[in-house]
C-alpha cells in the first residue's frame, strides 16, 4: 500500500481551507445587487388561506414584490412532486398530492410557507413578512399517527382516510403456518421517536436570474444539485434544464434532509426573474426546524415466533408510518423498500411478513434521514432478538449467532440477496474488544456503588450502493441510481475528475484522489475532484444512502479503465511496441521483457501533441467518461456493543463502553471511515437518549429550537473503539460497502437494549431521558419487590 | 446608522451600521469575513465564536457597537501567514471536521479553552467545555484528541482553570 494509496490513512485535502475559514458555502456567496427573501410561514397546523393583503407590506421601505401562491399557478409552476410510486396490497396506487411551493388553498402544517416578501436587505424582508395581512380559516388538525386514519379531519381531498398507501411485503400465509408451530412467541410495540436531522448549516438558497442569456443560476445547499435542477425544470417547470445552472458549493452536513427540492429554492429561482435581481434565502434555525424534512416517526408492532432451541421460525411486523403534510422525494420508499427489505436483519428467518401503511398528518414533512428506514428496521429487529432472547434464557450473544446467515450468497423473504458477509467474525470481536466475559464482574461493581450496569448489542445490516436502477425502477423509484465520472488528463499529467457525488462533509477531495493517484501512479496532489456544479458535471445522482463509494467511486474506477487503455495505446506507439506488450504500473508505462519505459506524465502531453501516433485511429487527447450502474446493492453490516451505568437515583444513563465491528468491505481510508462510524453513532445515541420532536395537539412544533431540542453534546459522549472486519463487495470493481450511515442504523437498539438489561424492565421508550430511565427504574424496583 | 470602528485581524475597520448590527452580522456582510458561521438563533450552537479582547465570545449574542475600540480575531486572522495556528493543525492532523461548518467555532472556543485552562487539559475538561459547540458530524471524538493535541503544542503554561 503506497502512502496515499487506498487503505492509507491519508489527512484530507480539504481541511486547510476548512480550519482557516475559506469554505465556500451557499449563504457565503453573494452577487452584486441582490435582495433578500424572507417567507410568510401558516402559524396554523391546518387552515384555509382565504386572502393575503400585501398592502401595508408593499408600503414599507425596500420592499421590492410580495407574491403568492396564485402567483406560482398563473405561470405554471408546479408542485413538490413524490419520486417512488408505491401501490397497495389492493393494487391500487398511492395517494401523494403535490406540495405547491406557496400554499394554494389550504396550509398543511406549522411552517407551509404562504406568501414570499423579497426586499433590499433581509431586516425589511422579514418587517414585510410580518405585515402581510393573512386571512385564515382554522380548520382541526390531526398530529398523532395513531389516530389520523380515524379522523374527522382530511388533509387531502384525494387521500381517503389520511393515507397515501397500506402496503405489505413477504408471505403472509407461510408466517402464519410457522407461528403455528412455534414454540415460543416474543411480542413488542415500539416507537421509533421522530427526528430533526439538524445539519449544522442552515439551508440556503441564492439564485439569479441573466435576462441577457434567459439563464438561471442558482446556489443552493443541496446534496445532489443534479436532480434538484431535474426536478426543477421537469416537474416544477421553473426553467428547461440547459438555461438552469445549479451549484452546490461547500455543503454543511445533510443527513439526507438535503436531498430534497424544497419550495424556498424553487421560489428564490423563480422569484429572481419576476424582481430583476439575485434573490437570497438562508434558513434561521428555527426555520429549519419547521421546515427541514424531518425523520422516522413510525409506530410498530412486532412478533417473533421461535422453536424450543430458539431458531427464529417467523417474523410479523405491523407499522404506521408518518408523512407529514405531504409526501416529500423519497419519503414513500422510506418505509417500505429501505425498511421492510431488512427486516430479517443479520438472521436466516424463513418466513416474514410485514404491513406498512403511510399516513398523513398535520405536520412538517418527513423523509429519509440518516440511514433512512434501515435504522427503524434495526430498530425492531434487535430490540426484539434481544428480547426474545432473554424470555428464552438464552444469553443474546448466543441467540444472536445460532440464527446467523451463514452462508452466502442468501436469499431473504423480503427481496434482498445478500452477497457477502460474516456475522460472527464482527460478533466475535466486538465481544472480545468490550470483554463480554468480564461483564458480569463489571456489573457486580457497579451494583456495590449503588450504580445499575447493563450491556446491549446491535448487529445490524444495511442495503447501500443505492441502486442497481432497472431493479429500483420495478420497485417504484422515479429514477435510475447509477453514478457517472469523468477523468480528464491534462497535457502536464495531473487530473481532474468530474463525479456526480457530492461531498457534505465525507471527504470525497481524499478518497476520490486516492484512487485516482494509486491507479495512475501520480501524486494525490496532482488530482483535483470537481463536483457540485451541473454547469462542470454532466450529470450525476448525488451523495446519500452510503452511495458515494460503492457507486460514484465505481464510476470513476470504470473511467481509469478506459484512460488507462487509451493511454496504453499512445504509449505503444511511443514505444514502438505492441499494445498488448505494453505494463502500466507505478505510473509507468513499459515494454514487458525490455528496459524501455515512460512516464504517465509523458504520455498525457504526447496525447494532446499527437504528432507521434496516427489520429486516424487514434484521437488527440486523454478524457474518458464512465456510467456506472451497480449490480445489486451492498450489505455492509457489523456488531455495536454500547454498555451503560444508570445511577437509579436520578435516571442518569451513562454510555461507559461502546464498540463497534463493522464489514464495510474494502475501505479506501481508515480515518475517514472511522470518523463516519462515530459521527453515525452520535446520531443514534441522540435518538436513544436525548432527541425528540415533539408536537402539541394543535399542531406546534414544542421543539423548535436548540433551547428545547437536546442535540447531543462533547459531554453526552464517550470515547468509542471502533474496528472492522472486511469480506469485500463482490458486486463492485472496489470492494467497497459503504460507511456513512451504519452507526446511526446500530446505536439506538444498542443503547435501548443495555439500558432494558440494566433495569430488568423493557418498557422504555426513545428518547430514554434520565426523567423516563427514573421512572423505569422505580417500577423495575417495585416488580422486583413485589 | 452609527459608526463603529475596530479592530479585526489587525487591521482598523469602521463602518456605518444600524444599531442592531449583530458582531456576526458585521464580519460578515460588512467585511465578508465569512468564515465565522451562523447555525442557530439562541445562543446555543457556537459556530459563530470569535475572540474579542482575548476571550471567547459568540458573535451572534454581541452587537458591532459593543465592540468599538475592541481588538477582535476571527478564524480567518488565527494562522501566522502560511503557517496554521497549532489548533488548526491539530483539527486537520485529528480528522476533527467533517463538513467544517462548526469548525472555526470549535477552533476559536478550543484555544480558548487551553488559554483559560493552560497546558494539554483532559479528556473530561475538554468536553464538558465545548458544551457551548455542537457538532452533528463528527461524534466530538476526534474533536476531542484535536484539541488536546492542539492544546498540547500551544505551549501555554499549566495552570487551573482561570474561572
Ligand atoms: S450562531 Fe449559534 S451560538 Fe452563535
Ligand atoms: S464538522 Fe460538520 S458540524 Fe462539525
């Protein structure tokens, strides 16, 4: 392994500009003469809009226009559109109204934006924003996902009973048959707490509009600007694809809640031609929290059906899934193909079947955040092994690896086809590296201090390198998932590599240029990576769902292949030899058996001189573009071991050990992948232990701010020991699986699991606040003195 | 409008601003300073710190005018020329950033930190005091072995805690 080649641990390239205050993000920019935008939000979670009076708004100083829904709809801009058709069990397809970018008609939730003030400086923006007479008719509203398919109240006139789909997966009739013969049969209601991503950058939005060219160019915080331009100019009819140039500068962290067209981009774009100028937008936190696509939110009830030895025989799961107001992108393939599609997990389970239905309600939209359905599907999946474990006596380890996949490649009931993988390898470790044996010791000192100790895992499994596309198209996906690169050498021999991915954080300016260094035998520092821009990179489907390894950087592998032929050509002819005599190795090209060589450098300038090999059958220059689109998904998957001591006096849970085994296959830098593990694990113990949106009954959003919304902190944390076992990709050139969001998938069942076993209780719900763990320990206390 | 004047960086800057000019406001949109970041609006997130007088301060709790005469570093005046301030190398050298949008915040309250506490402070020091910095990336893990890293090589004498 060269210093900087894959699997080195190479600093990233991208920091210096990071650590001295030289990013570049979106609400950075600025353009001469622009205004700002601020939005008129429903302070109502359901209401109809009757009038909006402008009058008094367009009297104030530097406001420049006011505008409206019926403005959209007169020059024809369309709604936020649902990317993945989902049909019922009945056949019948999904309900999924658009979202208009200003309301038409009714507001849907606290934050659906009404009306647009744009003015000369933000400060009289938003004096504008706030002196717009709105006329509402409140209606009632319904929050709770339980009770909205009952309800009086009917967000959409074409989603009967607040439902956009019930939907199932898997054989319900070979379930049933194998409860029938169980021996034992665990059963759990859970659940899974919604989620605010909270990106640490706010979004933004800066568009502008050329009257000279009839082009837009528009700034945006987005994770995948090539589809946001897609679904701008096909679906919201803002502006044909080639007068649209859209930049994703630096990207502030995601999460997934940049994924997502939003209206405020939409109507900045369109907005900057109606008043002539630049107009900008960048979202304040509170902002963000009501209008940031949210995340999970789903309540479930599973049965776990085993035989005398405890071999899982079937799996049922029953889950509502909330929406939000309306279906955002991807929010229709959250819960059922990232969710339902992993609910055998890391288990040979011979028989699942699983509901879903989706619903709507009055509140802020909810869509793939982080991990995206495969950690509620972890979720359900080990808390309930865990539990059936314990009611069988069996310790969890053992449980757990009795009913392993063992042998691959494996067919689940649920669709996937797991390729590779060896869950006892990562088991095994983790229980070494947490010394599982000495936990019973640990636990007897914790007892003696009055202290609570407990221990808990996660073997989760994930589908990444989204998506082999004909096989997501089948399924309902509006799109296909494939990723494209282009290398372009420069006469000088360094490289520039277009890519489709978009980095918000993962640092694609290193891995990227580790490949390509390695394969072309040149220094890190001659490759540059060029992304975000649609002007720059032809196209590409962006950075989500541990994609951008196992996909964009197949992509690029594909187009090294090619540069690489080309340049054997060139260089044979350099060399006066045959081409298939010809070695590329270290950057050098040489003849097999003779001393003759040179360097890569030379052969990029000779290609572009081309005065040495004959254009007739060789074109001048060195530039190759790839598509490349995987073969199946990647199944990273791995072992998270969190061990807790609760101080039962004052419900205080302290994360005392975590470890982490995970087979991300081949990984490119260690340090890279580490830092995704323990950033994913924060996340996950966020959602355990501190985080949760919560909802009044009319529809207000409680938590609205980091006053009230408990972000995990350096002091809720501890040190985490996180190692990998690797059994590489078999379905992609590199062997990559994928890293970014596994330890969000792990951690929650990881914490819930080790505090459940330190109370001897499992009635404990996320977010486990010290407030809840007291009071499960109060009544553990009592049934055990009872 | 009201004039303000101070010092940035090193260099004397005034300008004409309204009263209820935010310091962030002003390095930003005044001095297109844009390293320091905005990512809340309580107070809470630390992305927007910045050293006025020698101590950390969040500059979205502070307005221009209260700094008239002050002596004011922002990320962008923290490295000797080409040669990164000890705490930004170690950030690099530590992997403790991801998307860098918390980065100069954590910088700026990390050599604080060191400032008040003096030497390579631990483990259990550096997270209780970055509770005034969130991170959503990075687990504050390699956040953590930055600062003592970082702290260690700026060879601030020991000493305790100054509060
Ligand atoms: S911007 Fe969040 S604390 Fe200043
Ligand atoms: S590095 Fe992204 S918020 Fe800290």
């Amino acid at each position: 392994m060269s210093e900087t080649g894959i699997g080195a641990r190479v600093r990233r390239k991208e920091d210096r500009r990071f650590v001295t205050g030289a990013g570049n993000y979106t609400d950075d920019v600025n353009i001469a003469g622009q205004a700002h935008a601020v939005f008129r939000r429903s302070e109502h979670a359901h209401a109809a809009v009757k009038s909006v009076d402008a009058s008094a708004a367009l009297a104030l100083p530097g406001v420049l226009g006011v505008f409206t829904g019926d403005d959209l709809a007169a020059d024809e801009v369309g709604a936020l559109p649902a990317g993945w058709m989902i049909h019922s069990k009945d056949g019948s397809p999904m309900n999924a109204p658009g979202h208009p970018c200003l309301v038409q008609g009714k507001a849907r939730y606290v934050g659906d934006p009404v009306a647009v003030v744009i003015a000369e400086t933000q400060a009289q923006a938003r004096a504008g924003a706030e002196a717009l007479e709105v006329d509402y008719e409140e209606l009632d509203a319904v929050i709770d996902l339980t009770e909205t398919q009952s309800s009086s109240v009917l967000l959409h006139d074409d989603a009967p009973k607040n439902t956009c789909y019930e939907w199932e997966l898997g054989d319900k009739a070979a379930t049933e048959a194998a409860f029938a013969k169980a021996h034992h049969v665990t059963r759990l209601s859970l659940t899974n707490n919604r989620l605010v991503p909270n990106a640490m950058e706010p979004r933004a939005a800066l568009a502008d509009y050329d009257a000279g060219t009839g082009s837009y160019t528009l700034y945006t915080t987005s994770q995948n600007p090539h589809v946001a331009r897609l679904v701008m100019s096909a679906f919201l009819n803002v502006a044909p694809e080639h007068k649209l140039r859209v930049i994703a500068p630096d990207v502030g962290g995601g999460f997934g809640s940049k994924i997502y067209v939003y209206p405020e981009e939409v109507v900045c774009t369109w907005a900057s031609k109606k008043v002539g100028r630049a107009v900008k937008w960048t979202a304040d936190r509170t902002e963000s929290f009501i209008t940031d696509a949210h995340g999970r939110d789903h309540a479930t009830d599973a049965q776990l059906a085993m035989d005398e030895r405890g071999r899982i025989l079937g799996f049922r799961v029953r889950t509502t899934a909330n929406l939000g107001a309306y279906p955002s992108l991807f929010a229709t393939c959250v819960p059922t193909y990232l969710y339902a599609t992993l609910l055998s997990g890391q288990y040979d389970i011979p028989a699942i079947y699983a509901e879903v239905d989706a619903v709507y309600t009055n509140t802020v939209p909810v869509d793939a955040y982080r991990g995206a359905g495969r950690p509620e599907a972890t979720f359900v999946v080990e808390r309930i092994v865990e539990v059936a474990a314990r009611e069988m006596g069996i310790d969890p380890a053992t449980f757990r690896k009795r009913n392993f996949v063992k042998k691959f490649p494996h067919q689940t009931p649920v669709i996937m086809t797991y390729d590779a993988g060896d869950y006892a390898a990562s088991l095994n470790r983790a229980c070494d590296l947490i010394d599982y044996k000495g936990f019973n010791r640990r636990r007897r000192d914790s007892a003696r201090n009055g202290k609570l100790r407990g221990i808990g895992f996660s073997n989760y499994i994930e589908a990444c390198g989204i998506a082999p596309s004909a096989a997501v198209g089948s399924l309902g996906a509006g799109v296909g998932l494939w990723e494209s690169a282009e290398v372009r050498v420069n006469p000088t021999g360094n490289v520039e590599v277009l890519t489709g991915s978009h980095s918000h954080g993962q640092g694609h300016e290193t891995t990227f240029a580790q490949l390509v260094a390695e394969r072309l035998g040149i220094g890190i520092d001659q490759v540059e990576i060029v992304h975000g821009d649609t002007d720059k990179v032809q196209f590409g489907m962006g950075t989500y769902g541990s994609r951008s390894g196992a996909v964009g950087m197949s992509a690029i592998a594909k187009a090294l292949d090619k540069v690489e032929a080309k340049a054997k050509k060139i260089a044979a002819h350099l060399l006066e030899a045959a081409e298939g005599d010809i070695e590329f190795k270290d950057g050098t090209f040489s003849v097999t058996g003779t001393d003759k060589s040179i360097s890569f450098p030379e052969v990029s300038l000779s290609a572009y001189v081309a005065h040495k090999f004959p254009t007739s059958e060789i074109e001048p220059g060195l530039k190759e573009g790839a598509f490349y689109d995987p073969s199946n998904f990647t199944f990273p998957a791995g072992c998270h071991i969190c061990e807790v001591e609760i101080d039962p006096a004052t419900g205080v849970t302290d994360i005392v050990n975590w470890v982490a085994v995970d087979d991300f296959g081949v990984v490119v830098n260690p340090m890279i992948v580490e830092g995704q593990v323990h950033g994913g694990i924060a996340q996950g113990v966020g959602q355990a232990l501190l985080e949760n949106a919560v909802y009044d009954s009319s529809g207000q959003l409680l938590t609205a701010s980091y006053m009230d919304y408990c972000m995990p902190r350096a002091d809720d944390l501890p040190d985490f020991t996180v190692d990998t076992t690797v059994t590489p990709c078999p379905s992609n050139p590199l062997g990559i699986k994928g890293c970014g969001e596994a330890g969000a998938i792990a951690a929650p069942a990881a914490v819930i699991n080790a505090i459940t076993d330190a109370l001897g209780h499992e009635e404990i719900a996320m977010p486990a606040t010290p407030q809840a763990v007291w009071r499960a320990a109060q009544v553990a206390a009592r049934e055990a003195a009872e | 409008m009201t004039t303000v004047a101070m010092t940035v960086n090193g260099d004397s800057v005034s300008a004409d601003v309204e009263p209820r000019t935010l310091l962030v406001q002003f390095l930003r949109e005044n001095l297109l300073l844009t390293g320091t970041h905005v990512g809340c609006d309580t107070s809470q997130c630390g992305a927007c710190v910045v050293h006025v007088n020698g101590k950390a301060v969040k500059a979205c709790t502070m307005l221009a005018v209260q700094c008239e005469g002050a002596e004011v570093t922002t990320i962008e005046g923290l490295a000797d020329g080409d040669a990164l301030h000890p705490m930004q190398a170690a950030f690099q050298e530590h992997h403790g950033l991801q998307c860098g949008f918390c980065t100069p915040g954590m910088i700026m309250s990390a050599v604080d930190i060191v400032n008040r506490h003096g030497g390579a402070p631990d483990e259990a020091t550096i997270r209780k005091q970055l509770d005034g910095n969130i991170c959503r990336c990075t687990g504050y893990h390699n956040i953590v072995k930055a600062v003592a890293a970082g702290g260690a090589a700026m060879d601030v004498p020991a000493r305790e805690a100054a509060e």
